[in-house]
C-alpha cells in the first residue's frame, strides 16, 4: 500500500469509527430524554395526587363533600 492508500484507509477507517461514537451518543441522548420525561409524568402524576387529596381534605374540612 503507498502513502496515499494508507492515508485514505485511515480516513475511511475513522470516518467509519466517528459515525459509530456518533450514533452511540445519539442512542445515549435518547435515553436520557425518555428518561427525564418519564420522570417528569411521575412528578406530575404525584403532585396531581397531593393537590387532589388537598382538595379532597378542604372540603372535608369545611363540609362541602357531604
């Protein structure tokens, strides 16, 4: 191989590795927002509990829920 088979091999070979990492990140990204939006149906899903059972406790408290 001369000098410029070398060196276009080498491209193509890091070409081929940097697209590789590239969908590895992207993979990771995506990951991580299915992630973070999972987590954040859970905190909604719990607060929309808490503010309920506020609810729920006030008219409790003030004899609206009979």
């Amino acid at each position: 191989m001369n000098n410029d088979q070398s060196a276009s091999y080498h491209a193509g070979e890091a070409k081929g590795k940097a697209e590789v990492k590239a969908g590895q990140l992207k993979d990771q990204a995506s990951q991580a927002a299915q992630s973070a939006q999972d987590s954040m149906q859970q905190a909604g899903q719990q607060m929309k509990a808490k503010a309920q059972g506020a609810v729920d406790a006030t008219k409790d408290a003030t004899g609206m829920n009979k």
